[in-house]
C-alpha cells in the first residue's frame, strides 16, 4: 500500500516537471519583423479568501499555452501581455533609454470565480498587483538572461521567475547571440549550496555569449589531487607497449575545474614515426594529445579537450601550436610538480605526477627521464649549496695558506 502511494507521488512530481517547459512567446509587429522575444518560466503562489474569513493558497505555472495577441511594440516601449486560462493575464513593460533597456512594471491580473485555479474563493472579482521587476541595464540589441530563481512578493502574490530569457526590442527579425545575465547566474564558486532559493535581486552584467563573465574570483574551492592514471598504447595485441603515459589531470574551463577520472576512460590513439596520439575519453571529457617527433626531441603538439562543465555547458577547446613535455626521443619527460598549462584562454590544463614516453619505448617501460625544470631546482638546491660550500673552503685553504706565507716571511727578516 505504502509502495503504491510512492508510485504515485513520483508519478505526480513527474508531471509536475514535465509542466516546468516554460513559456514561449514571439511577439511580431505589423511587418511580420519578430520585436519581442520571451522564453520564461513563472511560478505564481497566491493565497485568497475562502468562507469563514479563512484563507487559502494555492500554486500554479503561467502556462505554455497563453496569447500574445495584446502585446505592443513601438519605438521606445513595448510591452509582452500573456492572456491564459480563464480571465487571467500577466504583462510586463519595457522602456529603452539610450543603449539600455528594462522592465518597468509586472502587471499580474488573476480571476478569482476561475473555481478550478480557485476553489472555495468567496470573492468572484479579478485583482491585479503590480510589481517591480529585477530586470534593469539590459543591452540593446542582447537578451537578458536568468536561469536563478528570482521570487517577487506583493500582498497576497508571489511571483517567482526562472529560466527567463527576453528580448525587448528585437532588431534585424531575430534574437541576438549576446546575452546580458543577471547578477545571480555569474558563477561565483562553483559549489552551488542551495541555489534552488537565490532570491538574490538581478543587476545585470552584460556581456556576449561567448566571452567569460567578468569575476574571475577565486576559482579554488580546493578539489582533491586527481588520480594518476595509467595509460598505454600499443601497436597490436601482441606487441609490448608504444606509448605509455602516467598522468593525473585537471582541466579548468572558465571558473570551473574538474577532476579528470582515470577510472573508467577508455584509452585510444595510435604510434607513428613522427608522430602518436592518445585519447582519453571518460564520460565527461575527451583529451586528445598529440606528440610530434622530429628526429631529435618529441614534444607534446596538440591538445584537444571537449567536454561538459557541471553546469552543463559543453565546451570544446583545441591548441595545435604547443610546445610542452620536450625531450629527447628515446627518453621519457617526467613531471611531478603540480603543473599548469594555458591551452586556450578559457581552458587550462593542469598535471601531476606526469611521465611521458610517446616515441622510441623499449619493453615496454619508461627510458631515462628528463625532468622538468620545476624537478631539477630541488636538484639545484643541493648542487648551489654544495658549490657554495666548496667556495667556502677555498677562501679558508687560501687564507691559511697566505697566513702562513706571511709568518714564514716574517720569520726570515728577524
Ligand atoms: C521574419 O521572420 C519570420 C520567420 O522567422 C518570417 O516568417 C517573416 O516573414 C520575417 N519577416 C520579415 C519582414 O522578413
Ligand atoms: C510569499 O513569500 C513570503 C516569504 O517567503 C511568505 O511569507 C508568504 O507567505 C508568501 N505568500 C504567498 C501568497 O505565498
Ligand atoms: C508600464 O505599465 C505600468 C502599469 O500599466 C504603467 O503604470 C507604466 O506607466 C508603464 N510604463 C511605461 C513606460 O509605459
Ligand atoms: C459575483 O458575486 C456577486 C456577489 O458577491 C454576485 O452578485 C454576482 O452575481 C457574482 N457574479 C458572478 C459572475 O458570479
Ligand atoms: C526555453 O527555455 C528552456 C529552458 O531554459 C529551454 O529548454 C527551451 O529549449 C527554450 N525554448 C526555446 C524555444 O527557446
Ligand atoms: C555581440 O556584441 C559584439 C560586441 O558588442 C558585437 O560585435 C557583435 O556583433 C554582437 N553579436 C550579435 C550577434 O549581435
Ligand atoms: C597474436 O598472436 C596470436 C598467437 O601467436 C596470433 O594467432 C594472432 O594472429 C596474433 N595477432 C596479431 C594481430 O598479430
Ligand atoms: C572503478 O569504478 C568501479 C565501478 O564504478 C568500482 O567498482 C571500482 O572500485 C573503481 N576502481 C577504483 C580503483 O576506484
Ligand atoms: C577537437 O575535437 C572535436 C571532437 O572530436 C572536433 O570536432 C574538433 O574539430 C577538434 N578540433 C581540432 C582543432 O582538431
Ligand atoms: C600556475 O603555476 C604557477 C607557477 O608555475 C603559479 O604561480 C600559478 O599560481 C599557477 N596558477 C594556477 C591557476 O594554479
Ligand atoms: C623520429 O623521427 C625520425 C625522423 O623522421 C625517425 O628516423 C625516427 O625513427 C623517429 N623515432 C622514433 C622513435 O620513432
Ligand atoms: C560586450 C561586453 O561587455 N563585453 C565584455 C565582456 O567581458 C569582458 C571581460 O570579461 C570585457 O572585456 C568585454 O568588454
């Protein structure tokens, strides 16, 4: 029974979700040119009289199925009118002011004898409130964007918008590629902690699409050591290994830095004599490397990573024109620092506990290895401060030696 009832609550949520597709709405001028864009999620929560001077709340979605036929666009102002249901309607207006536009005035108007959305209500009149909207300093000619959650409170309404993407002003019949987002969708940390309720108010940053929001704050929040994988490749099943390669990786895309998980990749490429290539591919990310040789030294030559932030971006991010990991063909690169690598602007790569061999593997296992200058000043160290040490004992033979000479000659004019 209690199994049942389960069932059925996941079968209610799940329609619950499906629901959450948002609005779209196109609003056209009398051109046919498409003026007004919106895709934008409302939650309404409104709570009303019921007998007995009680009252209710009750919670619903602006629909996806709404009418836009009252919407206006002019020159300067515009406003987006959404009829829905039985008598009720939801508008906001914007105004553009020199390269920036806004929302100036949410209007929602709800019908109290619909007794589907309100049962019970002893009042059959429709109300309306009007709110302020957080959506201001929009670039002309940008969408504004606000994937977080942004709840507005009037007297007995609640407003919460989400997944909104606007267009006031459309130019050319078609939305632009350049996004203003509000405050609240800049990435931070990337350890979102309840971000289900950020009620934060939205002033926006404007900014394209495809260039990084402005903070780059601290973009740490101290991931452990990734695993050092294991990889190898090898000509045929018969034959020892060609290339072989231990590397624990890190990418950082934009604020974002991900572990790379050696656990479950599948390792691909092949071994040429000028050059070899290995691929990573876990579920998240695929890491091409690509290592020329040219008959002297190998070099690690291209990076190719595509893959998917945590926030679902998915990204894909190439450089051909490396020269990192250089040594000697017939030798390995060894690295066990903490590196970091600029491949693109967006993408950094970073390697621990890294060993290379792309060419010229025997038996299978690393030749001699060429440690990386980070490696070699822990060599340093030791080698200054020994030269440093053997200088020092010069300066005491040779001041002993003098000394000596001078009492000898001191010795001799008595
Ligand atoms: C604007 O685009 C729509 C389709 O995207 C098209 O039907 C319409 O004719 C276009 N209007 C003009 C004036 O080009
Ligand atoms: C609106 O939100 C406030 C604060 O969360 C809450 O106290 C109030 O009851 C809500 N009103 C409605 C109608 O849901
Ligand atoms: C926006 O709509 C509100 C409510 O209808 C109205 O008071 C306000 O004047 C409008 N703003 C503009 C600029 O039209
Ligand atoms: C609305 O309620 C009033 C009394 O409160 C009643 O006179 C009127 O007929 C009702 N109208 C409708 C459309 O139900
Ligand atoms: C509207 O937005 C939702 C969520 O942000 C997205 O999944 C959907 O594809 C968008 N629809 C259109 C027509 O842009
Ligand atoms: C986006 O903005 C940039 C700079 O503001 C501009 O050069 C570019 O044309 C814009 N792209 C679109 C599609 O509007
Ligand atoms: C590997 O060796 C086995 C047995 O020696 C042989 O049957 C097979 O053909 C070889 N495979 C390749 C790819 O050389
Ligand atoms: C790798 O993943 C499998 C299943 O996901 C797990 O059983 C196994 O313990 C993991 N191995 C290591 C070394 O983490
Ligand atoms: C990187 O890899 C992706 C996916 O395999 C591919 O579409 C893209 O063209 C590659 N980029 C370069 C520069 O090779
Ligand atoms: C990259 O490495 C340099 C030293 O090589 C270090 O100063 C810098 O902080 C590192 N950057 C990051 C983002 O870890
Ligand atoms: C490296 O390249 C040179 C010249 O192309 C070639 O002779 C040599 O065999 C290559 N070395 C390896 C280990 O493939
Ligand atoms: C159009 C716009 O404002 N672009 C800005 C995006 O952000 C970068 C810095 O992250 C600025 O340099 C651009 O001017």
């Amino acid at each position: 029974m209690y199994q049942y009832a389960t069932f059925v609550l996941f079968l209610t949520l799940g329609i619950a979700f499906q629901l959450s597709h948002g609005t779209v709405v196109n609003v056209r001028d009398k051109d046919n040119q498409l003026c007004l864009f919106a895709n934008l999620t409302v939650n309404f929560s409104v709570s009303y009289e019921v007998a007995d001077n009680k009252s209710a709340a009750v919670e619903f979605e602006l629909p996806a199925k709404v009418t836009a036929d009252e919407s206006t666009c002019d020159a300067t102002s515009s406003t987006l009118k959404l009829n829905f249901g039985e008598g009720h309607s939801w508008s906001v207006n914007f105004t553009i002011n020199g390269k920036m536009y806004q929302a100036d005035t949410i209007l929602f108007s709800y019908n109290l004898s619909d007794t589907t959305v309100f049962p019970n209500s002893v009042l059959n009149e429709t109300k309306t409130v009007a709110v302020k909207p957080h959506i201001t300093d929009v670039g002309v000619d940008t969408c504004y964007s606000c994937k977080s959650k942004d709840t507005i409170e009037a007297d007995a309404v609640n407003q919460t918008l989400w997944n909104v993407l606007i267009q006031a002003f459309v130019s050319n019949n078609s939305t632009s590629e350049n996004i203003t987002s509000c405050a609240a969708d800049v990435p931070i940390t990337p350890t979102p902690t309840t971000h289900a309720t950020s009620t934060t108010t939205a002033a926006p940053v404007t900014n394209s699409t495809t260039t990084a929001p402005p903070p780059t704050t601290t973009p740490t929040p101290t991931l452990p050591t990734p695993t050092t994988g294991k990889y190898s490749i090898r000509h045929d099943e018969n034959s020892t290994a060609c290339l072989i390669a231990n590397i624990g990786l890190r990418i950082g895309f934009k604020q974002e830095e991900m572990n790379f998980e050696p656990n479950g990749t599948k390792v691909s490429g092949s071994c040429g004599v000028n050059s070899s290539e290995l691929i990573l591919t876990s579920n998240t990310m695929t890491i091409m490397l690509t290592f020329t040789n040219d008959t002297k030294k190998f070099r690690l030559h291209a990076l190719n990573i595509t893959g998917k932030t945590s926030f679902g971006v998915l990204f894909s991010e190439a450089n051909t024109n490396l020269s990192l990991w250089e040594a000697a063909v017939g030798t390995s690169y060894m690295c066990n620092k903490e590196q970091n690598y600029t491949i693109t602007s967006p993408l950094t790569l970073y390697t621990f506990n890294l060993q290379v061999q792309p060419f010229g593997v025997k038996n299978g296992v690393f030749s001699t290895a060429h440690e990386c200058s980070l490696d070699d000043t822990s060599i340093l160290i030791p080698i200054i401060v020994g030269a440093a040490l053997a200088g020092l004992i010069l300066i005491v033979v040779i001041a002993y030696v003098i000394g000596r000479r001078k009492t000898y000659v001191g010795y001799q004019t008595l």
